[in-house]
C-alpha cells in the first residue's frame, strides 16, 4: 500500500547525488569513451571478475565463487570476526581488496536485521554509520556502511563493485536473503538503482526495501541503462519494495528534490517496483531524511514490517 507522509526539517547544505557538483551524473557518464574504459578498467581490477570489452555482467557465478574463497577476503573475514566479538562499538571494515575501509556496527545478541548504506558526495562511511547509529541502538538492528568513494575527486565504485563489496561482507556476518534495507544517500541514492537491480536481479536477494534518499533515477546514466537492456535480468526491479525520500527545500528540485524523486517513484512502478511510501518534507532540505528524526523513525518502522 502506497503512503504519503509529510513533515517539517530544517534545510541542509546540497551535495549531488550522482556526479561531482554541478554535474547531472555519475562517475561513469563523464563521455561515453572514458565511462566505458573506467568501467571495464575498475572491473578489470577486482581479482576474480572477468569482464569482456563492454559486457557489464559476465560469468556472474564464477565472479562471486573467487571473491568469496579470494585470499584477500580472508583480511573482511577477520575484521567482521572482530566486529561479533566487539558488538558495542563500530568496527573498521576493509573492502575486499584492502583499499577502502567500511564500517559496522551490531548490537550485543543476536541480529536477524540489518541496514546496509551508501553515503553520498565524498563521503564517509564512519560518519554514515554514525547518523545511523543512534536511531538503531534500540531496535536491534546491525549496521553496514560501504565506502565506494575512493577518496579523491569523481573516483567511486560503480554499481557492480559496490555490490561485490555488500556481498563480501554480508556473507561473513550472516546478512540473509530478505533480512536487509538498502539505503542510498544523494550520490548514493543515484547509484541505489542499478545496485538494486544487481540484486534482485542476479545477486542474493538480499534486501526487502530499498530507500532512495534525495537521489533521483538517471535513465542516461549507464548503469541504470543496463537495467533497460536486460543485462541484470529481465526486468529485474519488479517486485522490489521502495522508499522515497525527498525535502521540499531541496536545492536541486529536479534532481534530487521532491520532483526528481516522484519521477523516480513514476519510473520504479514502471519496473514493476512497488513504492511503499513517498516521504516528501516540505520544510526540509537536501536529505531530509536524517535531518528530521520523524522521517527516520518512519522508515524504520517500514522496515520493521
């Protein structure tokens, strides 16, 4: 059942939410000859993932067989030993290939729920953890925020190697099929997508909502033209369960404000997604929904359902 729920936030400085500022997409839009050569040069890096010349998915198996038993992954399965054994503070996470660090936290006991984000412009996954933290203490629900920028300039993981990452990770903590949300910030929210559509699509199923937090869909951009194409799976969205989440004091209402998300919402249901709630805060500027506790305490308990 779809929902609509309004309040009041106030506003909060604008990052992009799929590019560098002022730019309409991501990292792999920047013309199409150097998106193409970025993407198979990132993929070609990643020990285990053959990637054919302008493939986006080959051999899907056999890439997730090598990074699960890749010695490299044995430094995660050390680190997340660690994040059990020291459930009451935040643990530093490296990613698959040790140059990135994640972070995660859980609640002592057992955790049958988690959150997995991707923070926005140049961000950090400590402080994404972190804005996280404090709504999720008492609920009991552990915590897995990616680092996909790699720190300098418009250099982030694609949708593919976010994924490779979240997989990683979520095997070695226990994260089972359908016990996970998926939230996606600005930058991160535009990449949410085509992530979503690795999932459902041709990835675990780990997630049963996914919140697109002021970021619109690019149809352009070509992950999510991947999408179109088939190339996750035949019309892999549908069925998916969605958030939306937007300010109505969003310094880019077209993109990543209250329109931009409607017409992300119209374009999900045109996937066959179901969308379970637009959150729309018409007091409230770009990502509105940390800034307003209501809006946060709202979709978690979405989640909880």
């Amino acid at each position: 059942m779809n929902a609509m729920v309004t309040s009041g936030a106030p506003p909060h400085p604008a990052l992009s939410p799929s590019g560098g500022e002022g730019t309409t997409h991501g990292p792999l839009s920047l013309g199409r000859e150097r998106a193409g050569v970025r993407v198979r040069r990132q993929f070609a890096n990643y020990a285990g993932w053959p990637v054919a010349s302008g493939s986006w998915i080959t051999s899907w198996a056999a890439r997730s067989i090598a990074v699960r038993y890749s010695v490299r992954s044995a430094a995660v399965a050390l680190a997340l030993t660690c994040a059990i054994a020291h459930a009451q503070g935040s643990v530093d996470v490296p990613s698959a290939d040790g140059r990135l660090v994640h972070a995660v936290w859980q609640p002592s006991g057992k955790v049958e729920r988690w959150i997995v984000s991707l923070h926005g412009t140049e961000g950090s996954a400590k402080t994404d953890l972190g804005t996280w933290q404090r709504f999720v203490a008492a609920r009991g629900i552990g915590l897995l925020s990616i680092q996909w920028w790699l720190g300098k300039g418009d250099d982030y993981l694609p949708p593919l190697a976010i994924y490779r990452e979240i997989d990683v990770a979520a095997e070695k903590l226990g994260i089972a099929p359908g016990s996970a949300m998926l939230h996606g910030f600005s930058r991160g929210s535009a990449n949410l997508y085509a992530v979503a559509a690795i999932d459902a699509g041709r990835g675990r199923k780990l997630f049963s909502v996914f919140v697109a937090n002021a970021g619109g869909v690019s149809t352009d951009y070509p992950p999510n033209r991947a999408i179109a194409e088939g190339k996750f799976g035949s019309r892999p969205l549908a069925g998916t369960r969605w958030i939306t989440v937007c300010g109505g004091r969003d310094p880019h209402p077209d993109r990543s404000g209250c329109p931009g998300m409607r017409r992300s919402g119209a374009w999900l249901k045109e996937q066959g997604a179901e969308l379970v709630a637009a959150i729309e805060d018409p007091q409230s500027g770009h990502g509105a929904l940390h800034l307003n506790p209501r809006n946060t305490e709202r979709v978690l308990d979405l989640f909880a359902r």
